[in-house]
C-alpha cells in the first residue's frame, strides 16, 4: 500500500476515487486504504496463528496508509492499522509503518527511510498486504511460531524437546515465568525500527536495500531490549522482462536482556543471535505468475546444562506458489509450504528441535468490482508432533482497497 501511494499522482475524481491512492492538495497528500474480513472454522490446533494472538484465517483488518509530501526531497509515510478476530472480541490497534522518506539528490535514486520501516529482506514482506496475497494464508516462513522465545530459555535439549509443536502457548523454566507464543522465522504481521537505504541501479534493474534495526526478523521491536542492532540487506535483480530474483541476509541479537542473570557468565544476552538468509524468485509471463522463496534461519542459545545446546538451532522454509487467471478479474492460486527444523541431541531420543509442519493452500480471486476482491480457500496442514496432527480448513475474505 505504501509502495502505491509513492506511485500516486494527480487528484482523484468521484469515479475513480476507489481505484487508486487519494490525493489532495496538488498531489503533496495521498491517502490510501485497506478493509478485509475473512472468515474460517477455528484453528484448534494453531497452525495459523500469528504473533498477535490471532488466526491469519480470521483476521478482520481496517488500515489506511497516508503520505505526506513536504518538498521533492523529504516525504512522510504512516500506515495505521486495527486487526481483530472474527471469531473473538478482542482488538488491537498500532502504526504498522510510521516513517520519514528523504532524498538526498533528485537525479539519483537513493533513498533513506527512518522510523518504523519496511524490512531490507525477503520476497514476501515486500507484498503482505491483502491485494498482493493472492490467497488468504501466509507462508509458513513468515506466519508459523515455533517454540522459541526471547525472554525464556529451556535449560537443555530435554526442555527444548518437551515444546515441540507449541509455538503458539510455551514456556520455559529459565528467564519469564509467563507463558506466551513463541516467534515465527521472520514475522510478516509487525515492521521493525530503525534506518534503511534504498539504492537503484540501472533504472530499476538492480536495487540494493540495507538497514539497521531494532529486534531481529523473528521479533521486530519499536524498543531495543538488548543494546545490539540487526544488519540486515537485500539485492534484487531484474533481468529480462518478468522476472525477479532477490538474496537477503540478516543478523540481530535475539535475547532479551532480562536474561543477563542466566546467561554463562562472561557473556552477554545478546552475543546469542539469529541468522537469516533468503532466497526468492518471481516469474510472470501471459496469465502466469510463479513465486518461490527458501529462508533458513539459525538461533544461537547459552549452553546452560547436559544435553547441552551447544549448536544453533537451525530451521528450513521454502514455499511455492502460483497464480493463473482465468478471465478478466478471475484467477485461481495455489501455495505448497514445508517448514523443517533441524535435529538435536537429548538424553534418550535425537529429533528436530520443533515439529516439521507441510501446508498445501487452493484458492480462487474474484473481482466484484475493480476494488472489491472476493477470495476463498482450501487450505491443509500437517505436523510431524503435537496434540493435532492434520487439520484443514475452508476460508473465504472480502478485500476492500483504494
């Protein structure tokens, strides 16, 4: 949305109003907006949660994106958010993004943004909102919480192992004695804090992002809670006519320092990391578009007692996906996901450290009118541990946009 509203020129007349951003006072204030309710059977088994405690197959959202330009060189831009659960009461409202856009030099295109920023990573996180998931679920790279947290540790593999599968409602007896969600690889429902540049080489055929955050991929932070910064970068070439490939990296100190006490002494919580890389491609051509996009992430934890936890604990996700149409304003879309954790050692059994979860989502889109999008979906899920094992789903979202 906030890219669109960048693209937005000229006023909008009573009829087209709907179709593009709202722009007011010769083209310096652009307005743009978001409505979805989305509907679905409930999640017993939480394989579509997400980090605000809610079913991504639930999700009602309301959000208008606003920029501001002050001069050619210096723009503001603030996408405010209200979610909420279809199925529940309860709501939550915050800025998604809030930031300054500067440009340096007009004849070159580099620009820095600072605030609460779009991420310097992924494929995905570049097209979250509704209009440009062509299906109702996420990935599960981006959307699934695996047992881990920030503010809690398990003492030994052994602890580690009695979480598996209960990402969405874990504990551990170091560190916070509450019980929470743990964290997703990379969250795609909040942006981090922090200072980006953008770089475009060759008219647009090249592009280079690199930022300095707050948090890390998996838990994105508005306060530092750990005095270390994340780095992180993309690049992102285009080729030849529909195609796109990107590479993206990122490193940021996950744990919290309400761990200091716990943490071996002569170390500091956030010496503990993760890594994340990623890879993603797009290819569009006639009716066709196909996606696909691998991340592998790494988490560094303290080794605090036998069956030590002595190697980063690594987590693999590629998803695929498509989307065809079939006449103007009807398209048919489909999305295979696995989400594979790496095995550790404990006192009796070696297994993955979390239980692997496969995804298969179909869907149809259907234009009602040129901002209206009617989409419904079949989605499948499987986990290799935990209380429920398969679960599937039949979701339908109404996607209001301008």
């Amino acid at each position: 949305m906030l890219v669109c509203l960048g693209a937005g020129a000229g006023p909008a007349s009573a009829d087209d109003w709907l179709d593009r951003p709202v722009t007011l006072f010769g083209g310096r204030v652009a307005v743009g907006g978001e409505a979805l309710v989305t509907i679905a059977p409930e999640d017993t088994g939480f394989f579509n949660y997400t980090d605000y405690d809610r079913s991504a197959l639930r999700l009602v959202r309301f959000g208008l994106a606003t920029m501001v330009r002050a001069n050619d060189h210096v723009s503001f831009l603030a996408d405010i958010r209200a979610e909420g659960d279809s199925g529940a009461g309860q709501w939550s409202g915050e800025p998604y993004a809030l930031f300054v856009r500067v440009r340096p030099w007009l004849h070159r295109t580099l620009e820095i943004h600072a605030g609460r920023i779009p991420p310097a990573f992924g494929g995905f996180l570049r097209r979250s909102y509704g209009r440009d998931n062509p299906l109702i679920g996420y990935p599960l790279a981006y959307q699934y919480l695996t047992s881990l947290r920030a503010d809690a540790l398990p003492r030994h593999a052994d602890d580690l192992l009695e979480r598996r599968a209960s990402g969405w409602y874990t504990g551990y007896p170091v560190g916070s004695p509450v019980w929470e969600h743990g964290v997703p690889l990379a969250s795609a429902f909040r942006y981090d804090t922090g200072v980006l540049a953008r770089l475009s080489l060759r008219s647009d055929a090249v592009e280079l992002l690199g930022s300095v955050t707050t948090g890390t991929l998996s838990r994105p932070r508005v306060r530092d809670d750990n005095g270390s910064p994340q780095y992180s970068g993309r690049i992102v070439v285009r080729p030849v006519t529909g195609l796109v490939a990107g590479v993206s990296g990122a490193r940021g100190a996950f744990l919290a320092d309400t761990l200091k006490a716990y943490v071996p002494q002569g170390t500091r919580p956030s010496e503990f990391t993760q890594r994340t890389l990623g890879l993603d491609v797009e290819y569009s051509r006639d009716y066709w578009i196909v996606r696909a996009e691998w991340l592998h992430a790494a988490w560094s934890l303290p080794a605090l007692a036998a069956p030590a936890l002595d190697e980063p604990l690594g987590a693999a996700a590629l998803s695929v996906e498509g989307r065809y149409t079939l006449a103007p304003g009807l398209y048919v879309a489909a999305r295979a996901d696995r989400l594979s954790f790496a095995t550790v050692d404990a006192s009796a059994t070696s297994a993955p450290w979390d239980a692997n979860v496969s995804r298969l989502e179909t869907g149809l889109g259907y234009s009602l009118t040129r901002n209206v999008i009617l989409k419904t979906a079949y989605q499948y899920n499987r986990r290799d541990g935990g209380r429920v094992r398969r679960a599937h789903f039949g979701a339908a979202q109404l996607l209001l946009w301008f």
